[in-house]
C-alpha cells in the first residue's frame, strides 16, 4: 500500500479540494449573465487583493499589493484578462506568503498554499474569456454558441 488511510486524505485536502473550489467558483459565476459577471469578478479579484493587510507581513508592500489589484480589477471591469492577470499576481503573493509561513487565514497553515492552486483555475478561466460552462462546453464540443445537439429521429 503506497499511502496510508490517513495520508490519502490529507494530499486530497491539500491538493485536490483547492482546485475543486475554483471549479466550483467558475460553475458558479456561471450562473451570472454577463456583462454583470465580468463586473462581479472585477470585483472579486481587487478585493482578493486586500486579504493579507491585516497579516502585514510584508509591510507596506500589502498596500502597494493592494494598490496594483484596484488598478488591474479596475481595467478588469471591461476585460477578461486583467482579471486573470489579477489572479495570476494574486497567486505569486500566496506563494510569498506562503514561504514566508504567514498563510491568509493564521489557524489554517496551508491555506495560503491551497489559495495558489485554486487561483490559477479561476486565472484560467478568466483568460479564455470566463465563459460560462455551458459555452465553454459548446466551444470544447466546437458547435456555434446557442446551437443545440442535433436531435435523433425517433422510431
């Protein structure tokens, strides 16, 4: 047996489960039209920017941090990839604080480390455009959007 019992579930919590939360958020932000959803994300990732400042632990640089996310959410309300650029720079500042053993949420040690694996998933989904999942299916199956499968002649 490679892992024991215990061990499974910890790279599962680890690993895992951040990304499922960021396939959920993209599931999720779905369910918004757009333009609204666009603006809503906008939104998410300028106030993700704001998260470390009452840790301080890289000083000044949290506000400076937060600064640079209210100018790319801000480009972000008209386009998909500020936002993802916001949550690519939001990935490198979990990993600093990551390493730096000052996670995002102080009782949870890897939360920072979770927060840099789910980030990348909805930084992905912003730079194809954050598309809901309907689209990005129709897209994968390559039909026209609105185009439905063709139907089979019952007998």
């Amino acid at each position: 047996m490679l892992f024991h019992e215990r061990e499974r579930g910890w790279i599962v919590l680890r690993y895992v489960m951040p990304v499922v939360i960021g396939l959920v958020y993209v599931g999720l932000n779905s369910l918004v039209p757009e333009p609204h959803r666009r603006r809503l994300n906008a939104l998410v990732v300028t106030g993700a920017g704001a998260a470390y400042i009452s840790g301080g632990s890289f000083g000044l640089w949290e506000l400076a941090f937060c600064a640079l996310l209210l100018v790319v959410g801000y480009a972000g309300l008209t386009s998909y990839t500020f936002i993802g650029v916001g949550w690519l720079l939001h990935t490198v500042w979990d990993v600093l604080h990551h390493r730096r053993g000052t996670p995002i949420i102080p009782s949870l040690h890897d939360s920072s480390f979770g927060c840099a694996l789910c980030d990348p998933v909805i930084a992905l989904w912003c730079l194809t455009g954050g598309l809901s999942v309907r689209d990005l299916y129709d897209r994968v199956a390559r039909r026209p959007a609105g185009a439905r499968p063709p139907v089979t002649a019952q007998p």
